[in-house]
C-alpha cells in the first residue's frame, strides 16, 4: 500500500533526550498519572504502581523520585523477577563478611537507596520469606543482612511496582495480606497502550525524534493509521522496538504501511486490502462496514447509529445503497431500527 503524501497529518513532537524517555502522552489517562505523581511525589508514603509489562513503570518510579524530596538522594532499582532465590535476599537486604568461603560482605540495595528511592519492579515474584522480610524492613526501617545477627537502620522511601493482581495473589496465598496493605493504598495505574490510543502517534514521534542522527523520518498517513489500529500487547515498549525496526529498514524517508512488520500490516490489511483489491469505491467500502456493525449489534439501527457517528438518515442512506445492490427491497432486510 502506498501514499501519496508527502507529509503526514500528525506532527512530529520534538522532546529533549534526557536519559530515560518522559511521560508521553496527552491523553485524559496519561495527564491522570501525572496528575497521581504530582500528588503522592511530596510525601514519603509507599506507592505502589500497578500496570502491563513495557507500559512504563519504572518512568513513574523514576519521575515520583525526581520531583520528590528525595531527588537529590539514589534511585535504586531492582527486578525482583530477574533474580534467582537464593540471591534475592542477599540483594535486597545485603550480606555479611565470610557468611560463606570466598563471600565479602556488602550492602543490600536497601542500604544503598537510604536517603533516596528504592523501586522494586515485580514485586509479586517475592517468595513468601522475602515477602516477610521486607514487611519488616517497611516497618521498622531496619535491615538485617543475611548471615549476620545485628539491624541496620535505613532511610528509605520504597515504591514498588507489579504486572499481577497482588490481591488475587492474596487470595490464593501466595502474597502475604500484611504485606499487601502495607503496599497498597498509595497507588498509580499505568494503563495499557491500547487504553490510550491517542497517544500512540506522540510515543512513535518521540521514539523517531530519538534517532533522527541516524535518520529523519516521518509516518505516512497510513502507516499511522496502522499503528492506531493494532493492539500492542508489548505496550510502549514494543512501540519502541519497532520503530527503532523501522528506522533501520524504511526504504524512503517516509515510513509507508509496507515498512511495517508483517505482524502489524496484518490486522490492518485485513480490514482494507481486500477492498483495496477490489477496487471498491468508499461508498462499497461503507456499506460492507455498516452491515458488519449493524450485524453486531443485533441488527438495531439505532445502536449501530452511535456506534457509527452517523444519522438515522445517513444509516438508511447506506443501507439502500445495500438493498438495490443485492437485489432487497426494505421489508426483507428483517432489520430492527430499535424503536
């Protein structure tokens, strides 16, 4: 599929790269997280951040942390589901000297955010025994390395994070309750890519701005409209990738549909190529998806109306378009209009 035009219809943010990518997006959901950082930033209660893998929570962490008072400390982050037990707890919490043959001792990542932010990513993979010690550490601001018998007092504001439901982990016994709602409370919700499609078009316009040293590309309308119909299970983080794919594999400098991963043009091409083939006029094209959503709600004209963004008028406009064309007259269509 191609498009003949040359600059696309959505703009091309520019935004600073600072590190780590902001939080993109003007969506209603998006200026809510910020809304929810700005709030809970200036306190030093323990958030929890709740959302999908690849949508961002870590930025969240990470800018919670740097309007905070404690911007000036660390941020330390952990991935509680990259580490293997039996060494989760020595980097939590530390370990001490000679606790086994050839072990130094050294500070856990507690120890290492005092003063600052700890931010534990997937929290919900703790075992129920470091469940139990960092409910302690909550509580007390005290560690205890392993293999040692003394506590070590710490300064530090812990923000976690989860992909899972800790309150069905609950349920089913393997989060601790106590644990849970101490965690629970101050929370942030990161929503999925598909819940704030608006933003998708500002994500892929940063991410492209990101490599425009190595090329200055820009999205043709189509391969945009692409982009807002898939589904995104990778979230943010899948966007990226493919745009750094695209980058690399574009064949002009602007990014057409065909430039896209197979997996992408699919759902995208199957709602337009084979009218595309056909030749249909917009018109055919219209009626083919007036039947459809009429069929989906039940053959109810009204429903399929706002469901649509048409008139009553427009929709029986369509629909005799429909009729002559397949050889119907109105009283053997069976349809509903819902009055």
């Amino acid at each position: 599929m191609t498009d003949t035009l040359l600059q696309p219809r959505f703009p091309m943010p520019r935004h600073p790269r600072d590190g780590a990518a902001p939080l993109i997006g003007s969506s209603a959901v998006m200026r809510a997280v910020r809304d929810h950082i700005e709030r809970v930033a200036p306190t030093d209660f323990t958030v929890l951040i709740e959302g999908e893998s690849g949508t961002g929570k870590e930025l969240v962490a990470r800018q919670i942390h740097d309007i905070s008072t404690r911007r000036s400390g660390p941020f330390v982050a952990l991935n509680c589901a990259a580490l293997v037990e039996t060494l989760l707890e020595a980097e939590l919490f530390g370990i001490e000297d000679r606790t086994a043959t050839g072990v130094r001792g050294r500070k856990g990542k507690f120890e290492h955010a005092s003063g600052g932010t700890l931010f534990l990513d997937e929290v919900g993979d703790l075992s129920l025994a470091a469940q139990a010690k960092l409910l302690r550490a909550l509580q007390d601001l005290t560690v205890e390395r392993v293999g040692g018998y003394g506590a070590y007092r710490v300064d530090t504001r812990l923000v976690a994070a989860t992909n899972k439901r800790l309150a069905t982990l609950v349920d089913a016994r393997a989060f601790r309750a106590d644990l849970y709602y101490r965690l629970a409370g101050i929370e942030v919700y990161v929503p999925p890519l598909r819940e704030r499609r608006e933003d998708i078009i500002e994500l892929a316009g940063y991410f492209l701005e990101r490599h425009r040293h190595t090329r200055s590309l820009v999205l043709s309308d189509a391969a945009a409209d692409a982009l807002l119909t898939y589904e995104w299970p990778g979230n943010v983080r899948e966007l990226e990738r493919l745009i750094e794919r695209t980058v690399a594999f574009a064949r002009s400098s602007t990014i057409q549909v065909d430039d896209l991963p197979r997996l992408l043009k699919s759902p995208y091409g199957a709602v337009l190529q084979v009218s595309m083939e056909r030749h249909d006029t917009l018109r055919a094209w219209g009626r083919r998806y007036v039947r459809l959503v009429l069929e989906r709600n039940g053959q109810n004209k009204r429903a399929a109306c706002r469901e649509l963004g048409i008139s009553y008028h427009t929709l029986q406009g369509y629909l005799r378009c429909t009729q002559r064309a397949g050889g119907l007259t109105p009283d053997a269509t069976g349809e509903s209009d819902g009055r």
